[in-house]
C-alpha cells in the first residue's frame, strides 16, 4: 500500500468544477493582481474568523515581515519567537533589522510560557505566538505577559487555520495576525499566499499601504513600501476552499483521534497532547519517536511517506551558530524532540485502511 503524507490532488478532484469556474471569473474580470477577487475573499476570510480586516498578501513570510514592520518593529528591538519552529519566523524579524530571542518548547510543542519573562529586557517589543502543528500556545498567558510588560502580540496562525482556544479562533488575540495559505495548509492555495488580519484600523491601513508599494491613490507614494499582493486566481481559489475548513478540520480531528486510539500502547512513541480548552486543527500530526530516523526509514521502504518538522531548531542553524555556539542546553527541550519528532500522513481524504496499515508498520517496526 502507498500512504502519501499529502494528498491534493484527491481533495481538488472533489471541488474541480467550482475552482476552475471561480478561476474562469478571474480570466473573464482580468482580476489577476488583487482587485475585486481579492477584495471578495478578504471580506469572506475576516467574517469567517470574527475579525474587522484581512489584507491579503503575498505568503505567509510576507505577512510576518509585514505586520512586524507596520507594527514599528525596527534596528535593535527584539522579538520572542520559539526555537522550534519554521525559519520564516526568524527570517521576519530579521528583515525588520530586529532580533529574534529564541525561548525553548513545552511538551506540546509550542513555546513555553514559563521562560519568555527571563528572556525580556527594554529592547523586547513583541512576543510571537506561533500556533504550531495545528495546536494554539497558552496565548491567554501569553496575553497577560505582553499587557504587563507592554509588548505587541504577533500571531503565526500558519498551522492553525481555525483552530481554537477555549471557543475563541486562533488569529483573535494579537494586536495582529498572519496565516500561510501554502498550497499544503489546512487552508491552501495554488501556490504562495498569505493574509494579515487585525481589528486595528490604522495597522490595515499601513499593511495595504505596504504590500502595494506604499500607493495610496494612483502613482501617489506615501510610504516605502513593497511589492507582496495576493493574485486573483489564489483569492478565488482560498474562496471557494473557505466553504469547506471547518468539514476539512473536523475530519483531521476524527483521523487524529484514529491514530491515537491504534497507537497508545505502543511505549515507543509519544503521541500529540492536547492542551485542556483547546480544539487541535491537526495541520501535522507529529509524534516523538524512539530510533526516529530508522523508523523513518522503514515506513518509506513499506510505502509510507513521513515528514520532520522540523529537523533541527532554530538556534542552531547555521545562521546563528556564532550567537549560541550550538550549546544544546540552552534549549534542552527543543534539543531533546530534534532527533525524535516524525510527522505522519493525516489530510482530509486519508482512509481508515490507511491509517491501520500507517499503525501497522510502525508496531512492526518495534517488534
């Protein structure tokens, strides 16, 4: 049996028709760079998520950049990201000329809330919160934490299309927030796109300025800005997908629920843990392996295709390998997960079958 880690060809198959006549409606507009298509989906998405504005980008590493730079983030401020997580986190804050302080991770992956107060100085001027595998952080603490010190909170909602804590939908608590529509997202598109979202009047108006380089008006520049907008054909394509999130997401919850119950006797692994309060979007379902490469190594042979995510944290990258000296006990729970974490096959579509075969293999494995 062959198990995809994704399978997008099978999910656009079942909604073919409405995306190629939604794309037909861009040709027929000739609404190729943001325009009414954009507009229209902008307006769905920020319904959908209980928000005032969306600003549709050009991905997702556009949209962090963005909302960091409209948030005054600049040379010498520093931002709190977590250490395990993907480099666009990083990357943002430093296109901003800022500094990103990695803080280790707690047992569900996100970062832990318990180290970010150490870690901030009179140069901290925001906390990322990045949602990762599909599972908010304790963003409420995180919340507090930035109302005491006075810092902005950045959401990465990338991996979390909708999930939530304690009711409310993950990109509803920041100052702002940014999600990746990466073709391979619970949410995808066709390729690259991103979205900010805010209830802040004055920061929309900025990110639009911005990712249209600074036009206001016709050729009427007020700022410096950069090219990074949303085409019309992934508006029209994310609008047509939007119908169908919160089916897809409880689907990836049920599937979760299948690999768990198959695999919670095996002491080799450990399996996802879900936050009390919170409603797991399962973008990865990620668990900690025992002989991770070689189990890896083995489901691939069997036709399973796994994925790691991500390989190695970011401070010891080799961009920051002068900064941490690869000191792997600055982070020893991010150090601890680098040679264990192995994200298994879990999309809308994946059968039961699959699933028992995917169990199957890996208790063999450890037999």
């Amino acid at each position: 049996m062959i198990v995809p880690f994704n399978n997008l060809s099978e999910l656009h198959c079942k909604i073919k028709t409405e995306i190629v006549e939604s794309i037909s409606n861009v040709i027929d507009k000739s609404a190729f760079i943001s325009g009414s298509e954009t507009e229209s989906f902008e307006i769905a998405f920020a319904k959908k998520l209980g928000v005032k504005h969306c600003i549709g980008v050009g991905s997702g590493t556009s949209a962090l950049w963005i909302s960091l730079k409209m948030s005054g983030i600049g040379i010498g401020d520093e931002v709190i990201v977590p250490a395990n997580t993907f480099f666009a986190c990083a990357e943002a804050v430093e296109l901003c000329g800022a500094i990103p302080v990695f803080i280790d991770n707690d047992e569900c992956f996100n970062i832990d809330i318990t180290k970010i107060e150490s870690s901030i100085n009179e140069n901290t001027k925001a906390i990322m919160a990045v949602h990762l595998y599909g599972q908010m952080c304790d963003v409420d603490e995180i919340l507090k934490i930035c109302n005491k010190y006075d810092l902005l909170l950045i959401e990465d909602c990338s991996q979390s299309h909708f999930a939530k804590s304690n009711g409310k939908f993950a990109g509803t608590f920041g100052d702002c927030a940014c999600f990746s529509f990466y073709p391979g997202k619970n949410l995808g598109a066709m390729g690259d796109a991103g979205c900010i979202v805010t209830n802040n009047d004055s920061l929309a108006e900025k990110c639009r300025l911005f990712r249209n380089h600074g036009e206001e008006g016709k050729s009427k520049h007020t700022i410096i800005g950069f090219n990074s907008r949303m085409d019309g054909f992934q508006s029209a394509v994310l609008k047509i997908k939007l119908a169908y999130i919160h089916d897809w997401n409880k689907k990836r919850e049920e599937l979760a629920q299948e690999y768990i119950s198959r695999l919670m006797d095996c002491s080799f692994i450990q399996l996802p843990l879900v936050q009390k309060g919170n409603t797991h979007a399962f973008h990865l379902f990620v668990i900690k392996a025992e002989r991770r490469d070689n189990l890896k190594i083995f489901l691939q042979e069997s036709g399973i295709n796994t994925g790691i995510h991500y390989p190695t944290p970011l401070p010891f990258l080799p961009v920051y390998k002068s900064k941490y000296n690869d000191d792997r006990n600055l982070f020893p729970n991010a150090s601890a997960n680098e040679n264990m974490l192995l994200s298994l096959p879990i999309y809308p579509d994946l059968s039961t079958n699959q699933i028992d075969y995917v169990t199957d293999k890996i208790k063999e494995f450890y037999k």
